[in-house]
C-alpha cells in the first residue's frame, strides 16, 4: 500500500508545477470551505454545547459576503452554504475544477484540556509535532463516515500514525504563498485581542490535493469556556469574520503588486539583455522628504517559512548568500542579491527564477522587507 501511495505522490509532485505555471498569481477565484456539517457536527462545546459546523458556516459567509462586496470581479465559491456533509475529497475538487487561487478551510479547535484556547492556521506540511499530528487525526477521521472512503483515499487510515508517513513527500507548489497567507490570518487575529498560536503545518486530507495555496485556520478552541462563549456570540463570529477579510485585503494587495511590477520588468528585457550585477551606492532619500538617511536596497526574495531554517546552500538548492529575515514573530523571508541598484536585482531575478519560480523582487528599507514599489518610490 505504502509503495501505491509513493507512486501516487510521483504522479502529482509532477502535475502540480505544470498548474503552478498555469495558475498563475492574480486573485479571481477564492474557494471558501466551512468545516464539517450535515450528520458531521465536528467538535461541540462544553458548557453551551456550540457545534463547530454552526460557527464556521456563520463565519465562512460572513468572510466570503465582504469580498464579494468589496472586489465584485473576485468570484466566491463555497463548498457548503448549508447544513450538508461534503466529502473531504470533493472539497478540494471544488477548488481544483474552479481552478481557484486560494482556498481556505475554516473550522473550530478543540482540546482534552480546558486551558488552551487562541487562533492558529496550518498549511499542508509534515509536522512531528504531537499536538498537530492529533489534529490532524480528528480533522481527518470525517472519512470515516464517507461511502468507499478506503478508495477514495487510497486506502488512508485516519487514525494510524504510519499512514501519515508519505505525506513528507507531498510537494506543495504553493508552499510560500500559503505562508505568506497564513501569517496575515494570525496577525490580523493578533492585532483584535485574539491570542496567537502562530501558523503551523499538518497533515490534512482537505489541503491535500488543493493546487493552489491553502489554509486551514482553527478559529478558536470550543473546550475553552470563555472562548466557547466568544464563538457563539453574533459578536465574535463578526469579528473573526472581519479578522479573515483583513488579511485575504493585505494579501491581495501583495499578490497584486508583486504581479504588476515582476510581469512588467521581466519582461521588459531578455535574458541575455540584461546588465550584470554591479557594486552600488546606498541611496538616501533626500534631506528635505526625511529627517534622517534612509537606506534603500532591493533584493530578490525565493522563499518564506514559518520556522527559521538555516540559510545554508545545502537547504536552498546549493545557492550560496541567501539571508533570513524575520517579518513577523512567524514569519522567516529568504533572500538573495541585496543591492543598491534595482536593475541589478533583474539578472539575479532571472537566475533564481530557474530553482525558485516563485521567486520575485522585493525592497529592503532600513533592513526592513517592503514591497518594491515602496522602495522605489522611497528613491525618488
């Protein structure tokens, strides 16, 4: 079974690049995924007995209703705007046939121990964490009420640690952008109160075959009496509806001037056009627009992580020079070919874009990493 399961693993660790290039950057599709439902309630509170099925559907139209109204050409889809079951796997088919830019899967957490409680969003990865992989095994085990599920999920078992094993080999194409995603959820939760159990990786069988970027956010904990109170108030539910549309706002945002500038300056020369890197001048905006120097660099960014990784070649492709940069108390940018100059950085775009295709130019403004367009602006 496990020799099934890697031949499989093969087959979409080479289709998913191929949609990669397809896809594309640009928002236009948005797949909203409420958690559970129908005969499937998902965790219940405590005290007040709030099912997980009620809160997130109550949250995940409120969410999709803001950016419906606020970006009329983004097309919204659900996998459920009713009290219904939808299989796992047809969830991520919704996505995939929608050919959706991102896809996010909300649900409610719940802990055998009444203290925990706060936000936290996971992206699809191998985490040997004990606390994830349980998690994991109670977000999964929803198969277990699905017709032919031993089919459906070559033969899975929700609720043996082996079967998770292959899942380190899964490649996820949209690993950066999934994190990029997942960090604003977190800060915008932290910005309103919420507390913050950071972004994480699980083994997830709704993200499993998603081919775009996706999240999973556990919106808070139904086993913690305050917080199950917080869930079940019109109030909260709002608030956490408003947290996710803050961050999919700044996350577009991003998404939109990373396409605009990138598509414009790759394509504006060949590859053999392009000048080489060359020793530059800290530029310093000019005296009468600052009080104060401000040192303006640019640099090409090839990936981002939620825990610091060691920026060795061994673990970027044998590239050497890569700097790690903390934006956020989880969120690690890793870059290549700081300079002065910004054509300098187009030649290092080109040459990173061949192991890194996501790979895109980003400003460096007193250390701090910013969209390109704000450091170019911070030159004039």
């Amino acid at each position: 079974m496990l020799f099934k399961q890697l031949i499989l693993l093969a087959i979409i660790g080479c289709f998913l690049p191929v949609v990669a290039q397809e896809r594309g950057d640009v928002l236009r599709t948005v797949v909203i995924d409420p958690g559970h439902g129908g005969k499937d309630p998902g965790t219940i509170g405590r005290l007040l007995k709030v099912r997980e099925k009620d809160i997130v559907l109550d949250v995940s139209l409120q969410f999709g209703k803001m950016i419906e109204q606020a970006y009329p050409d983004i097309k919204v889809i659900y996998t459920r705007k009713t009290d219904v079951l939808i299989d796992l796997y047809k969830r991520g088919d919704i996505a995939n046939k929608a050919q959706a830019n991102l896809f996010i899967s909300i649900h409610a957490n719940w802990n055998e121990k009444t203290t925990p409680m706060g936000a936290e969003t996971y992206v699809m990865g191998n985490s040997r964490s004990k606390d994830n992989l349980e998690l994991a095994k109670r977000e999964n085990s929803v198969i277990l009420i699905e017709d032919n599920y031993t089919e459906r999920y070559e033969g899975f078992d929700p609720n043996s640690t082996e079967s998770y094993i292959y899942f380190s080999l899964l490649q996820n194409a949209y690993l950066n952008q999934s994190l990029s995603f997942a960090a604003e959820v977190q800060e915008q939760f932290k910005a309103v109160g919420r507390v913050d159990r950071g972004v994480k990786d699980a083994n997830f069988l709704v993200l499993w075959k998603t081919t775009m970027p996706s999240v999973l956010v556990e919106l808070g904990f139904a086993s913690h009496a305050e917080e199950e109170k917080f869930l079940a108030s019109k109030e909260g539910r709002k608030q956490l509806a408003v947290s996710l549309f803050d961050a999919f706002c700044i996350y577009k945002k991003k998404i939109d001037e990373r396409d605009a500038l990138n598509t414009a300056t790759v394509q504006e020369k060949k590859p053999e056009e392009l000048d080489r890197p060359s020793a530059g001048e800290t530029s310093v905006v000019p005296a009468e627009e600052k009080t104060e120097p401000v040192k303006v660099e640019f640099c090409v960014q090839i990936a981002t992580s939620g825990k610091p990784v060691e920026p060795t070649p061994q673990n970027f492709k044998k590239h050497k020079n890569v700097e790690r940069i903390q934006s956020g108390a989880n969120l690690y940018k890793y870059v290549v070919g700081r300079t002065s100059n910004y054509s300098d950085t187009q030649y290092t775009l080109t040459m990173m874009r061949a192991d890194f295709k996501d790979a895109f130019v980003v400003g460096i403004i007193n250390g701090k990493i910013v969209p390109a367009r704000d450091a170019l602006k911070a030159l004039k």
